[in-house]
C-alpha cells in the first residue's frame, strides 16, 4: 500500500529523488525511475552495503552529518521520502531536518516521511521508536513553513505518514 500510494504515482524520470535512511534499499527500488535518486545516511557502513546492491548510474550515495544534505543542489530535488528512519528520531532532529532539506527543494515538490506515532499501542511497546505523534508532526510541519498535503493515520499499526511540501 505504501508503495503503491506514496512511492510510484510520484516517479518520474525527469525529476530527482531523495531518501532519507535507505538501509538495505527495500524502498529504494522503487525510486530508480527517478532521474536521479540521492541515497542519505549517517552512516557510511550502510552507505557502502547499499552500493553493492544498487550500482545504477542514476544512484548518488550522500554521508550527511545527522541532518544535511551535502552536495545536493539547492532547488533540485522533487521528491523526498523516507520510512523507518523518523520514527527513531528526536523532535530537534526531526526539526532540524525539516529546516535543512527546505532550500533542496523545489517549488511543489513531494515530501512523505513516515514518524513514530505514540497514540498507537505498538509504538507504545516499541522502546526504539521516539516521543511523536501527529499533532506533534503536524505542527513541526507546519512551524518549519511548509504546507501538509496528507496525513495517513491509520494504515500503520505504529506509525503514520505526512505527505507535505514548501
């Protein structure tokens, strides 16, 4: 469902795509169609694992600092997701990165992040996901001057998803 409702209806080869925490690439695949795909993670182990898995010429593996994105043109990217990383997060990381991805943005562009949502009972039961709900997203959303599209609350059992842009 997540593949088919926030990941494909947004590929397009003429645009340019970001993934925030790929891990292993599960979601990846699906952002190839995109003309370009930046890969970012604080973590160069993951980083280098991913490129034996994904050496397409479209790929571009980015090692950020927690919450940047360097390298990346400002006014470049036209979509950005991520899933199974936010819901890690601390508000001011989450913060932050809401505040540095903005100037990498264009005009229009789709932004899907997946986050912790503590109303739910198994992020309640789950001690590695952090202290989020949608009111707390929506307002950090909102607070960091962009514009919420969607919210999904329901689908995930221990999370939900914004869709947003600038």
């Amino acid at each position: 469902f997540v593949r088919d409702r926030y990941i494909l209806p947004y590929v397009n080869g003429q645009q340019n795509a970001v993934e925030i925490g790929p891990g292993g690439g599960r979601w990846t695949r699906y952002l190839l169609g995109f003309g370009t795909v930046y890969a970012v993670d604080f973590h160069q182990e993951l980083l280098d694992e991913l490129k034996t898995h994904f050496k397409s010429s479209k790929m571009v593996f980015v090692k950020n600092n927690g919450t940047d994105f360097p390298g990346i043109r400002e006014e470049s990217v036209d979509y950005l997701f991520s899933f199974g990383t936010f819901v890690h997060l601390d508000v001011h990381l989450i913060e932050a990165y809401l505040t540095n991805l903005k100037p990498i943005l264009k005009a229009g562009a789709n932004v899907v992040i997946q986050y912790s949502d503590k109303t739910k009972i198994m992020a309640q039961l789950n001690k590695g996901f952090s202290e989020n709900t949608p009111q707390k997203m929506r307002a950090m959303v909102l607070n960091a001057g962009y514009r919420v599209l969607e919210e999904d609350l329901t689908t995930l059992w221990h999370s939900s998803i914004v869709r947003f842009t600038k």
